[in-house]
C-alpha cells in the first residue's frame, strides 16, 4: 500500500475472540474531595522542612513550591516577600501556631523560625479562606511549632568538613532542640536554641576630596582657621577619592576644587539568636492547653557604613508568644481560645566607634556647596526605633 504525504488509508482487519491466558488488575484509591471546607490550601510537612535545601532556614520560604506563589519583584518584610495569585507582597498574612506574626510597619513577616527542627508543618492557605482568617488578601501562612519531641541537631557543611578546618569569613550555625513528656500522657514540654553568624567583608562609597582636592583645600583653610572645615577633616579622617573626580566651582573666579567617589571597606557582622520553649498539657480527652515563648536577636553591624569610625549598628530583638485553650463539647462542635503576642524592637543608635560621629549630626556642610546626595554626618533623625507590639485574641468556635 503506497502512502503520501498527509494521505489517510484505511485498513480493515477481522479480530477473533481467543482464550484468555493473562489477567492483568489496574487498582488506584479514588482521590479524597475535600468536602468540609472551601479553602484552598498546601501543607509543607516536617520531612519536607528538615530536608529540601532553601536559603536561610526559613520554613516560610517554601512557600514558594506551593502553586500560584511567585517571588515579588520588590521585596518587603524579608523572606515573605512573594506573592499569592498576582496580589502585592504586602497582602500575606502570617501565623505562628495561629496567631499573628505580621510587622505591623511595612507589612510582611515579623518573627522568623529559622530552626527548622522547630517546626512541625508550614501551612499555606490560597484561596476561600475560613472565617477566622482576614486582614489580607494574599496568602495565609501558618508555621506550626513542634511539641513533643527529642532530636538534637548538630554538624558542619559538607565543604567546612572537607577543609578539617572552619573558614575564618564564613557562616556558622549551631543548636539544638530537645523535648519530650514531664507527665506521661499529659504534660510534653519543647525547646530549641539556635545561633546564626555570617561573618564577611563588604565595602561602601562615600564622597570626599581627591588628592588634588586636599592640597588646595589645606592650603585655603590650615587648621583651625575654620572650624567647620576641620570638623569636616576630622570626620573624613583622611578618606580620599580615587575615582570618578569632578571639580566644585566656588565662585568669584577662585579655583575649584576637586572632589570623587572614596571607596570605604567595612568588617560585615550580622547574627541570629533564637530560643524558643514550648509546653503542652492535656486535662482530659476533651480539654487541652498549650503555651510557647520565643525571643530571636537579630543585630546587624554595620547597619549604616560612613567614613572611618562613624558607622552605626542596628538592634532587632523580636518575641512572639501565644497562650491557647482547646475545648471539645461534641464531635462537631469544638472552641479554641488563642491569646498571642508580638513584639517587635527595631533601635536605630548613634553607637559610632568615634565620639565625633555622636556630635556631629545635622552639621552643615562646610565645604563648596556640596550636594544633597553627598552626605557626610549622620541624619538627624538619629538615634530613632520603633517598638510596634500586638497582643490579638481569637476564639474561633466551630459546629
């Protein structure tokens, strides 16, 4: 039979029945229809958690293997920058054990269990959210914490093991979880304590005289001749420019001078404390009470770099508690009281090195009308903080 190109053919062929010498059984169970609630939603257990590789430890990051999650273009609030179903990074809600867990400031998540032996299960809500979930548009995350347990946590990475020795600008983690029950059947107590240090260099840019800037400068003001030009010399502590130079006009046909961009090296310190403590008590089949402690620290130094001596720190201590009491009246009506709190600490001090950098602010320039852009003292607006605190209360009661 001679075929050609997109031809049909038809072949007819006569089928007798045979006997039967092979039984072949395809079984599958039927997949289970969530009949009991409209919402839409993805559980990220406790294997998942421990042993998928994710950067920074956060559990709330796998978020994103979760369907219609995407990364925000503009990351707000740290790990829980992404976004549910095209909503903004903003509109996420976050729990921990149900209860709240948002940076009440700029949106997003506020405490963040970077153990991830301390967590039990991530769940991420998308859509149909029950009644007792509001406030946001997006996603619904609740990092639900271990109770009873006895794991300790331990080692180095791979290629730290492979080098016999610990590299000097690295990140070293270490801690370790231990639970189980005080009372048997009744009483189950958890803790975990873990600390974080990524220790790293970094450099930063900064305005400043070139050389050929400085000669002139000196000569037209000697020391103490102005004592704005030598708090300006004294807080630049020699930094000079050595690139992209541009000369300043003074005016009144005197000659510029010339100022550049100074490059500013820095020791890059930032840590990450966190002590959580958990305990768990069953008063009867039907009534159960449960309460968690967690404090976190995470400072960054430098949280601002400036000339030589003159950069500030930044303080992050975080708590996050909750309280909660189960009740079961009948098999289909239960009610659940849930008192949280959270706090967070942000403190913006004028800590500098040099005793200059604490007397200096708001300072005008001294020299040549400089630009707005190129600051050399710190803001004004130092020191400052923010201490936002929330202590909710849910009850929710379902039949």
């Amino acid at each position: 039979m001679a075929f050609t190109f997109a031809g049909i053919r038809t072949i007819d062929a006569k089928l007798e029945i045979g006997t039967q010498n092979q039984v072949i059984e395809v079984s599958a169970d039927a997949v289970t229809l969530q009949v009991d609630s409209p919402v839409r939603s993805s559980t990220i257990n406790s294997k998942q958690i421990t042993e998928l590789p994710f950067s920074g430890r956060n559990p709330v990051a796998l978020a994103l293997t979760v369907p219609g999650v995407s990364t925000s273009r503009i990351g707000v609030g740290g790990t829980g920058s992404f976004s549910m179903n095209g909503s903004r990074s903003r509109s996420n809600n976050f729990l921990i054990d149900g209860t709240e867990n948002n940076d009440i400031s700029v949106a997003g998540e506020a405490f963040s269990i970077t153990l991830p032996d301390m967590v039990q299960e991530t769940s991420v809500q998308t859509s149909n959210y029950d009644a007792e979930f509001g406030r946001a548009a997006g996603a619904v995350v609740n990092v639900v914490t271990n109770d009873d347990a006895i794991t300790t946590t331990q080692g180095l990475d791979p290629a730290v093991q492979k080098r016999g020795t610990l590299l000097s600008c690295t990140e070293n983690i270490w801690g370790a979880t231990f639970g189980g029950p005080i009372i048997k059947n009744k009483t189950f107590f958890f803790a975990g304590f873990q600390e974080d240090r990524q220790k790293s260099s970094g450099s930063s840019t900064a305005a400043a005289p070139t050389a050929a800037g400085w000669a002139p400068l000196n000569s037209l003001f000697p020391n103490s001749a102005n004592p704005l030009v030598d708090l300006y010399r004294a807080v630049l502590a020699g930094t000079t420019a050595t690139a992209q130079p541009t000369i300043i006009a003074r005016g009144n046909n005197r000659p510029g001078i010339e100022f550049g961009t100074a490059t500013l090296g820095y020791a890059n310190l930032v840590g990450d404390r966190l002590f959580s403590i958990k305990g768990d008590h069953r008063f009867s089949d039907s009534d159960s009470m449960s309460a968690r402690y967690a404090t976190q620290d995470r400072p960054i130094r430098p949280a601002s770099v400036s000339y030589p001596g003159m950069n500030t720190n930044q303080a992050n201590p975080f708590k996050n508690g909750i309280f909660s009491e189960t009740h079961i009246f009948s098999p289909s009506m239960t009610n659940e009281l849930r008192l949280g709190y959270n706090r967070i600490d942000l403190v913006f001090p004028v800590d500098t090195t040099r005793p200059l950098g604490r007397t200096c602010r708001n300072t005008p320039s001294p020299v040549c009308r400089l630009p707005t852009s190129l600051t050399w003292v710190l803001p004004p607006t130092f020191p400052r903080g923010a201490l936002p605190t929330t202590t909710p209360c849910r009850t929710p009661f379902r039949w």
